[in-house]
C-alpha cells in the first residue's frame, strides 16, 4: 500500500498548488508585482515535478485498489486517462514556466506574451487537475456519483460491498 499512500498524499498538491499559482500570477499581474510573478512561476514549476509523482504513484496504485470490492475499473480508467492528459500539461506549463524566467532575463520584450501564455496554461491546468481530482474521487467516494451508485446498489449489490467494511467495527 505504500503507493496509494505516497498517491493519496502527493496528489493534492499539484492541484492546489496550480490553482494558486493561477491566482497569485493574476494578482502580480493586476499589480505588476513581479515577486508575484515570480513566485506564480515558480509554483507552477514545483506543480509539475509534483504531478510526475502522483501520476507515477498513481500507476502503481491502480494494481492496489482495482481488486477492491465496489471499485470499478472504468472509474479508475477514466481517472487515469484524464490525469495523463494533465500530468502533460503540468509538464508543458513547468517547461513554459521555465522559459519564462529565461525569457525575461535575456529577451525582457517577450516575456509579456510568454506571461500570458502560461496562465492561459496555468488555467487549463487548472481545470484538468480539477476534473482528475472529481474522477479520483469518484473511485472511492460513492456519494459524488449517487445515481450510478444507486444502480449499482439496485442491482443486488450489499451495501457494505460498496462501503467497505471500515463502518463495521
């Protein structure tokens, strides 16, 4: 289980971590702060070493929990497909994100155009990571799909197949 630990623990963070680095790059924007800018960049760079973590962490979780009971496999499917396409474009921003800080210190003229492209970058990160963290949770956290979960209930399956048996103690 040490991987969906290291999974379970590592995987909020480049969703977060983009988030605010969205937010904290749009307020040194407004402001032209460039600490702000700065700090933004170098989250977004933190982010991307982070989801090459939890995507390969996820990898190896997939074997751990896809034999679980109430654990579908076309959840962690879904999952794995969209958080792939994510953990490039956590990639794609980093390596931009780098560019950037080079870009502003050889070619300053550039930099604004690049700036702008990364935190159109830094939003559709944002949103992947977003819709990868609804579809994790999905995986586990039956509540987020009631109507799915509902069928599934319907169709004969016990209730604590779904649960687990955590409640039972």
């Amino acid at each position: 289980m040490e991987a969906v630990h290291l999974h379970l623990l590592i995987n909020h963070v480049p969703i977060l971590l983009t988030i605010f680095s969205v937010l904290i790059m749009l307020w040194g924007m407004l402001k032209s702060e460039k600490a702000y800018i700065n700090l933004a960049l170098t989250g977004f760079i933190i982010a991307g070493v982070f989801s090459i973590v939890a995507f390969q962490s996820g990898e190896a979780s997939e074997d751990a929990v896809e034999t679980l009971a109430g654990i579908s496999e076309s959840y962690i499917h879904d999952h794995e497909e969209v958080a792939e396409i994510a953990n490039i474009m956590a990639i794609i921003l980093a390596v931009f994100s780098i560019s950037a800080f080079i870009i502003k210190k050889y070619k300053p003229a550039l930099f604004k155009p690049v700036k702008i492209l990364v935190i159109l970058l830094g939003f559709i990160s944002s949103g992947m990571f977003s819709y990868t963290a609804y579809l994790g949770g999905n995986i586990r956290h039956t509540e987020l799909i009631s109507e799915e979960a509902d069928e599934f209930i319907d169709s004969g399956t016990e209730k604590e197949e779904i649960i687990g048996d955590e409640f039972d103690q």
